[in-house]
C-alpha cells in the first residue's frame, strides 16, 4: 500500500515537472528550423553551400505553408508559420 502511495506521489511530481518545463518553451518557428539548416550548410563542405542553403530555403517555404518540417530524413509538424 505504502508502494502505491509513493508510486502516486512521483508520479504527480514528474508530471508537474514536465508540465512546467513545456509551459515555458517557446514555440518551434518554420523560420528558426531554415536558419538552423542554413547553419547547418556553412558548416559543410564550401562547394556545396550554395546548393544546400537553397535546399533550406525551399524547405523553409514548405514550412511556412504547412507547419510541416521536413528535412529529407525528419518530418515533423506543428510548427509555427513565421
């Protein structure tokens, strides 16, 4: 009986946690997923640049008419449309 109790209690206390911390995140943006992967492309080999920068562009532009991300791998929506 103690055991159930306990069990209740972290329960309760995980929940609320996590609760909280979702609370306060902010909202994931079409256009910080474009900046990420244009980032993401300065990184990457200079010969390429051009070509993946214009792939996140086209990706960005997806985004913000569907919420949707989608990164050739990852697709994922519910995204803010700005």
């Amino acid at each position: 009986m103690l055991g159930k109790i306990i069990n209740t209690i972290a329960a309760v206390i995980v929940g609320y946690l996590l609760a909280a911390q979702t609370a306060h995140a902010a909202p994931m943006l079409c256009s910080g997923e474009e900046k990420t992967c244009i980032a993401a492309c300065r990184k990457g080999p200079p010969a390429l640049t051009g070509d993946c920068i214009a792939a996140c562009r086209q990706r960005g532009n997806y985004c913000k008419h569907t919420g949707c991300w989608d990164s050739g791998t990852n697709r994922y929506c519910g995204l803010g449309r700005q």
